[in-house]
C-alpha cells in the first residue's frame, strides 16, 4: 500500500477511536449531574462536548507520552499502528453495548503494545515507561480519587446539616454544573491527547515528523473535534450505569465526586500520567457514596467493572497483536483488517438497536430509580 496512502488510513481510524472514545466516556462528566437532576441529558452533552473541545488544546504532555514513550516509534509501521487502533475500538464497542465503564485509555494502549510485541518483539515495548506512567496511575488514581471524594463528601454533609435543605440541593446543582464542567474539561486535556498521540505517533513512523515532534495544530483541532462529537451522541448505556448503577447519589455527593475527579486528572495530565478517567470518575462516585449519610454500593455492579479494567489491557492488546501483524503482511492484510473491523463494529450497532438506550430512557430511569441495597446504614 502506497505509504501516504496508509498514513491517511491510520489518521482516520485514530480519529474513529477519538470518536468512540467521546461516547464512551460522556458518562465519566455528566452521569452524576444527570443522576442528581442538575443538569438535563442534551444540555449535559452539549456542555461536554464543547469543553472536551477547549481541553484538547490545554496541554501536550500526554500526547508525547504516548508518541515517544509507550513503544519505540522507530521500529513500528503505520500498519502496526493501525492494528493497534482496531484492537482498542472493538474493545470500546464491546464494553460500551454491555454498559461497562472500561477505560477507552487502556484499551488503546493495550492495543498499541500487543500490536508492537508480535511485529518487533519485546524490546520495542518501553516497559518501563509502561509502569510508571500507566499501571501505577491505573491503581492510585481511582483510589485517590475515592478517597478525596469520601472526605469531601462527609465534610459537605458535615458544614451543611444546618442548612435548609431545598436551599443546599440547589446549590449544590449549581456546584455539580460547575465541576462536571471541569470534569469535561480535564476529559479533553487528558483523552483527546492520546489521539494526538497516535496520530504523531503514525507521522514519526512514516518519517512525516522527526522523533520526539510535538503534535501540529491540525492534529491537535482534529482529535479535540473527534472526541467532541462522540461526547454529543452520548453514551447512554454507560451513563446509566455511572448515574445510578454504582450508588444513589444526592446532589452534595456528586459535587465531591466530580470535583476529586477533575483534580486528579489535571494534576496527571499536567504530569503526563497517561491515566484512564474512568477509573477515576469511578473511584470518584464509590467514594462519594461511602461518604455520604448511609453508605451503599452495589458492589455486584463494582465487580463487573473491575473485572472489565483487568481485561481491558490483555483483551484488546491480543485483538490488536492479530491484527497488527495482519495489517504488517502488506495490502491485503490491511484490507482484512479493516473489513473485520467494519464487521464488527457493524454487528455491535445492529445488535445495540435491538434495545436502545437513549436520553429518554435514561430521565425516565432517573425519576423512577430503584432503590440500591445499603451496605451499612449509619445514624
């Protein structure tokens, strides 16, 4: 396959997995505004999505992490890039049709690492870096971010219990507009920066950049679009599962939530900790919900995504290794790639449209909502 040809094939997938990445992660930013009634679900997304724009243009640090960092860009080809990128979206599909918040950050870097093993070995996966800016942060983050979380929220009912109710909830929402908005924000800064990755990633290999190249302006407008777009189609599925899958939350506790969440993913993205928000708007909401009056989680619903995080990485880093070293044989292996992927993701929809999960469903779920069952109730 021609080489610019190839490269063009790569930018369009990466761009692709920016675009399941936005509604797959909508519910990260705005399940617990949605969940609290502060704000309404086309209003949430719209808002998301403008400021998941505006973050992509706040830092780079993430995007070199993932261009210069994770695996080493001389010794891959845009091909392998490009069975990497299809590992990571039939993960995000898969996860986002069972209503799991699995991390779309994981799921690329899984599919990234499995596709440069089988095609260069070992030695060119920087494991090291690996650890230090990926798996470390997957464990600490979302258990920062639970713990702030809990903090916060004990300490809100604590300074609030004087205060009249109906007075406190309407702050409270007005608080929730203001911290979802940055949790949107620090979703562009982080997220859509390993698009950029990718992408300079791809124009390294093809010796379009020079190594270590910071991403261009039109990369960086490109994946700040993607990601805004997917943001606005929402993820309903997954937003149900955030908003009131996890815990009942009320309005003070999804303020701690949001805001524990927006202040670990700035701070690692200003350290370029290539980090997953899902885990920690996660972290965020179980935290909040241990920290509130009566403490109750569904800890079935918890499992479930736990165990979608641990396969993440292993999972799409084998469907990105096949196809990889497809996609690396040459044209046809690059057709066949693509056209599985097509057929996949083809699948996955139809089968969505069987039961869909829109906007509508989930209002009515939020002005009905079933009641979790306590863990401990405390006076």
């Amino acid at each position: 396959m021609d080489p610019t040809l190839l490269v063009i094939v790569v930018i369009v997938t990466a761009l692709a997995f920016d675009f399941t990445n936005g509604f797959h992660d909508t519910a990260n930013a705005m399940a617990t505004s949605i969940a609290t009634g502060a704000l309404r679900p086309k209003v949430a997304v719209v808002l998301s999505a403008g400021l998941n724009l505006v973050g992509a243009f706040l830092s780079v640090e993430v995007a070199k992490t993932i261009s210069g960092g994770i695996v080493d860009e001389t010794r891959i080809s845009p091909a392998v890039i490009f069975g990497g990128l299809i590992g990571a979206i039939v993960w995000n599909l898969v996860t986002w049709y069972a209503g799991l918040p699995s991390s779309s950050s994981h799921a690329l870097f899984g599919g990234l690492i499995g596709a440069t093993w089988v095609a260069s070995g070992t030695s060119a996966v920087h494991f090291g870096k690996i650890v230090e800016k990926v798996l470390v942060p997957a464990v600490a983050s979302p258990v920062i971010a639970g713990v702030i979380a809990a903090t916060a929220t004990w300490l809100t009912y604590r300074l609030t219990r004087r205060a009249q109710p109906k007075a406190a909830t309407r702050g409270f929402r007005l608080g929730q507009v203001a911290s979802a908005s940055l949790v949107s924000l620090a979703h562009g800064t982080n997220d859509a920066q390993k698009t950029m990755g990718v992408i300079t990633l791809a124009l390294i290999s093809s010796g379009s950049l020079g190594a270590g190249a910071d991403p261009p302006v039109w990369v960086i407008l490109s994946a700040g679009l993607a990601i805004a777009l997917g943001t606005y189609f929402g993820g309903w599925r997954i937003t149900h599962t955030l908003g009131r899958g996890l815990t009942k939350l009320e309005a003070p506790q999804g303020f701690a939530a949001q805001t524990s969440a927006a202040t670990v993913i700035l701070a690692s993205s200003h350290l370029g900790f290539a980090l997953s928000t899902t885990h920690v708007c996660s972290g965020g909401i179980l935290g909040a919900g241990l920290g509130g009056p009566v403490r109750e989680v569904r800890w079935s619903v918890a499992g479930r995504m736990a165990v979608a995080w641990l396969l993440t990485l292993p999972l799409a880093g084998g469907v990105g290794a096949l196809a990889g070293v497809t996609a690396d044989s040459g044209t046809l292996g690059v057709i066949a790639v693509a056209l599985a992927g097509l057929v996949i993701g083809g699948g996955i929809y139809l089968a969505s449209r069987r039961r869909p999960v829109g906007p509508r469903a989930v209002v009515d779920e939020l002005e009905v909502p079933a009641e979790p069952t306590p863990v401990r109730a405390v006076a």
